[in-house]
C-alpha cells in the first residue's frame, strides 16, 4: 500500500501543504459594491491589495509577484510617503479581517516619470514590499500582458475594490470586496464619449492612447473613490490578466464617463526592468470574449460565481473537493 499512498500524495500536493499552481498566475484556488457591483466571494481576486495608512483603505492594488504589487501614482504622491503604507493581502472584509490576510510593509513606491498631475499619463506605480508574501489559496499573482497584448472593445471585463458604491456614499460595514462587470472601450471611443455633453455639461478629460476605459454609455457601473489603484481584469484560456489600474474619472458612474484605466501593455516592459521576477507571469495572450454591449441594457452577464463558458469567464473551484475525494480513495485502499 506504501507505493500507492506515495503516487497519489505525488498527485496531490495539497495534502502536504503545498498549493499547487500557487505560482501559476492569473488562476485563482477558489471560486465564487463598487459602483453597480456586488460582493465578490472570498478568495474569489486573490491578487487584489488593500493599501493602509494606519489601518485605514485608501488605494488598491494588484499583486504581480512574492514582493511586487501595482498600484497607481497618484496615491503615492511621494516616495517618503510609502514608509508609513501597509499592505493588506487576501483581505476580504475590511472590518472583519480573518486569518487569510497578511499585512506587509510597503519598502518603496515607483511612480512612473511620466506622471505629474490627475489626468496625466502613466499613472502607474510599482510598489516593493518590505518581505516576500507567501502564495495561499487566498493570496495569487495576477498575469501581466506583454505589451503586444490587445484588449478589444465590448470586451467583458472586472473591476474589484473597496471604494465607494455612489458618489460620496461609503461602503457600508463590514465593507466586504465589491466586484462588477464592464465592457472595454477603446482610448479613441471613449475620448469621443468625454467629449459629449451630459447632464452635469461638458468635459476637460483628455483620454489618451495609453489608458483605457471600462463602463456603459449611459453609467451606472463604474470604478469610484476608493477603488483607485485596483485591478481591471480580463480573463482568457482560464487565466486572469491585468488590462488597467483604476486611475481616473468624472464622477461615478455617469451617462457618457466611463471610468478610465491606465493601460497595461504599455507599461509591462517598464515593470519588468524594476520587478525582474514578475516577467514569468507576464505572457502573450489573445481575447475574443465575451463581448457585450456597451449600453446599459447588456445580456445576463457572465457572473464569477456561474458555469463558466470558454472564454472570460470565472475563477475555477477549489482543488479542495479533488483532495477529499483522493483522500476518500487513500482510505478504502488502505
């Protein structure tokens, strides 16, 4: 029987201990109210960051490696102000933390040169943590799109923080990770729809050809404050990829301003040539869909927490149900 249980614990690493895929990007060990949104299940974005200044939320990020996490610029104003920054990783409920989050120090903060003011390009910053982070079931790098990497309009993407659900409404107590899922718009398309009239007048946005932008044409789902710094997500082949940062708006949620993004693959060399162990999670990838409307009226939305189809869709379930069942084995061959 000795050879057996060695074959199937060989099968099995989870049995020991050892999560497997745990440096697998972009696929998160367990499945499954930003602007819109709706509470994400726990577990669910194990690469989403909650950044702390003593121990309150103001920014989110995205984990990219053991020790480097994205965030963007504009909240880290100042290199000197990254000492006194705690980030929070496998946080679900801001104020009912359980034991699969780990607080870590932020060592630096790297805002990329291009960004002066709001608005800016390169609203980016490549944050180092004091320590290395162990990988958990809750607690997974995202993937990195190279920068040829292209992510088409209509595309249905998600958006993850703990910012406000409305325009200068909190989220309430316990303030538990909010999700929502947006179409992509392309720099051009979007820049156009900035340029038109709504019902607050016009707009000064500029959007360039480095951002990108998630939201309907007519509102109602969007990024808001709070959530800056967070991840805009694209799935595909099962794997979950970086596409923006949250980095700017007019409001939340309005008719004809969708939230704007900075776009990833312009900026994946330049993290690399800071973040040299993150260019193993940063791949060649091609998205297809699902791509829905970009009015307010879109077919169901594939939820994170369905039967997911190809492509985009869902985190897959954890391996746990595979180590009961292989353990249940173990038990009647003994």
């Amino acid at each position: 029987m000795v050879p057996l249980l060695q074959a199937l614990l060989l099968l099995t690493p989870g049995l020991l201990g050892i999560t497997p895929g745990a440096t697998d990007c972009g696929k998160p060990l367990v499945s499954s109210r930003i602007m819109g949104g709706q509470s994400a299940q726990e577990g669910q974005w194990p690469w989403q960051v909650s950044f702390r200044n003593n121990g309150r939320h103001f920014c989110g990020g995205t984990l990219i490696s053991n020790q480097w996490v994205i965030s963007a610029a504009h909240c880290f104003p100042s290199s000197s102000s990254a000492s006194s920054i705690t980030a929070v990783l496998g946080a679900y409920m801001i104020d009912q933390p359980d034991g699969n989050q780990e607080a870590i120090a932020v060592q630096s903060a790297t805002n990329n040169p291009s960004y002066i003011n709001e608005g800016d390009s390169g609203d980016i910053s490549l944050v180092q943590l004091a320590s290395p982070v162990t990988f958990t079931d809750y607690i997974l790098p995202v993937c990195l799109p190279a920068d040829t990497v292209t992510f088409p309009t209509g595309l249905q993407c998600w958006v993850t923080g703990w910012g406000n659900i409305a325009s200068d409404t909190n989220l309430p107590s316990p303030k538990t990770l909010q999700e929502v899922a947006v179409p992509l718009i392309d720099a051009n398309k979007c820049n156009t729809l900035y340029q038109t009239p709504n019902s607050d007048g016009t707009s000064s946005i500029s959007v360039h050809s480095d951002m990108i932008c998630a939201g309907f044409i007519n509102g109602g789902k969007d990024s808001c404050q709070g959530d800056s710094g967070g991840p805009l997500v694209c799935s595909t082949s099962g794997q979950w990829f970086l596409a923006g940062v949250v980095s700017f708006g007019d409001g939340c949620g309005q008719a004809y301003r969708p939230g704007v993004y900075t776009l990833m693959p312009s900026y994946t060399d330049w993290i690399v040539s800071y973040a040299s162990d993150a260019s193993s999670n940063m791949k060649s990838a091609t998205f297809s869909g699902p791509i829905i409307s970009l009015n307010n009226t879109p077919p169901p939305i594939i939820s994170p927490n369905t039967t997911p189809p190809p492509d985009n869709t869902a985190p897959p379930i954890s391996l746990s149900i595979l180590h009961i069942i292989w353990v249940a084995v173990l038990l009647h061959c003994l």
